[in-house]
C-alpha cells in the first residue's frame, strides 16, 4: 500500500487496490489443488467506495471517477428508477479496449416507530395465515429442456446448454493448439477469453429468461406456489461420469437458474 501511495494514487484508492489483492489472495487459498502456482490477477478490476473514489450524479447522468468528470454513456434504462436509493460499492473492469462500471444501490428502510412495527409484524403473521393455494406448477430441469406445468398443460423450454459448450470447445481446441503460446500472444489469449465469455454470457442471459418465463407461465395458470427438485448431491459421483457429460453437468449451472 505505501508503494502505490508513492507512485502518486490517493490514500482511499491505494486501499481499494489493496482490497482487491487481499480478494484474489483469499480465493488462492480457498483452491483445493495442492500444487499452488502464484495467485495471478486475470482480469483488470477495481472496487471503489462511494463519495470517495466515484461519485454518480443520476439527475445529470454524470459521473466523477479518479478525478474525472466524464458522462454516463451506454447505461440501462433501469438506472434512473434508483434515483432515491444509496449507493454502495463499485466494481470497474476493464473488457479488451472498454472500460465498464457495475454499481450496486442500497434501498434505505423507511424510520418508524416500535409500535408501528409491531403492527406490521402483526399484519404479516396474519397474511402468513391467510395464504390459499389458488395453484401449482412444477419445475423439472434437464440439459435439452426445462419442463414446466401441472396436471392440465405442460411447457418444454428448450436450453442453450449446446451453445455454451460449442464456445468451451472452441476455446479448449485453441489452448491445445498454441499450448506454449496462448498465454503469451495477446490475439489468442483475447480469443481465447472471447469464447469462454461468450459462453459466460449464454448462460446467464438464458438462466434470467428461464426465471422470468416460469413466473409468466405460472401467472397464466394462476398458480401461486413454484415446486422445484432438489439437486443438491448431483455432483457428488461426477468423476464417475464422462467428461462431455461432465463439462456440460458444470455447465447447466442449476443453483442459477433455481
């Protein structure tokens, strides 16, 4: 820390930076394999603290970061409906030649009195007790489909599983190809790291849609109650398995889309 605040960064940055490396430190030790290489920072990101290192202004879609004041371009549309909330910590990470900040926001709880609060405690206990079940779907996650319905209709969403893999494919065949190169020519690493992105980003998209259209199928039903299969011992005998079937079982990410 003391070598950062000489080559120039302020006191409140250097401690970000600091708190990155102690991140990536924690995660080193938390691996499991034995021979430890040296902990290595993959990608280029930086936690900053609100007010100190960053500072956004949502009225005027302005934002003050390392000193810069520089607008807000290329934001979600959902950003303004966070205009009365605070916000917490920030992440900034570097992708190729762009730069991108993920902020997170903190609602604050409206102040009440004790009594009020146990009024609304007291109004909860009795929604709890007045719950009715108006319906029922079910929710069965597999690697081609996810199947949801009840005794009348039953849906199949078919699963992006084959898409991912094609990228985890692509990416593992160019590490074979260039095994002494790729990690030093930056074109394949950036390919490399392109795929296995893409495959990220597959992934998620589809286990966010995949939430959002069992909730609508479940509206449509007029079902109030979701059942899911537990899952949690799946992985316990996968070394038993083949590795195709093993790569695309890691893959699925079932605890993201449950």
């Amino acid at each position: 820390m003391k070598k950062l605040k000489q080559l120039g960064l302020p006191s409140r940055l250097a401690e970000d930076c600091e708190r990155r490396r102690g991140n990536v430190h924690l995660s080193w030790l938390g691996n499991p394999n034995e021979n430890k290489s040296k902990p290595r920072i993959k990608s280029v990101s930086v936690i900053l603290t609100p007010k100190l290192t960053y500072k956004l202004d949502l009225n005027k879609m302005r934002l003050k970061i390392l000193g810069y004041d520089t607008p807000i371009l290329g934001y979600s549309r959902t950003l303004t409906l966070y205009k009365d909330w605070k916000m917490a910590e920030a992440k900034l990470v570097r992708r190729g030649k762009d730069w991108y900040l993920f902020i997170t926001f903190r609602k604050a709880k409206k102040k009440g009195s004790a009594k009020g609060e146990n009024k609304e405690g007291k109004k909860r206990k009795k929604k709890k007790e007045e719950f009715k079940l108006t319906g029922l779907i079910a929710v069965d996650i597999n690697e081609d489909f996810i199947v949801i319905g009840n005794d009348k209709i039953i849906v199949e969403i078919s699963t992006r599983l084959n898409d991912a893999y094609h990228c985890v494919l692509e990416a593992q065949k160019l590490q074979k190809k260039y095994s002494y190169k790729w990690k030093y020519s930056k074109k394949i690493f950036n390919r490399i790291t392109h795929f296995y992105r893409m495959e990220r980003n597959i992934l998620i998209d589809f286990a966010k849609k995949a939430g959002k259209w069992v909730i609508e199928i479940a509206l449509i039903l007029k079902a109030n109650v979701i059942v899911l299969e537990r899952l949690k011992k799946m992985i316990n005998h996968v070394n038993d398995l083949k590795k195709n079937y093993r790569l695309k079982l890691y893959l699925m990410q079932y605890s993201r889309i449950q």
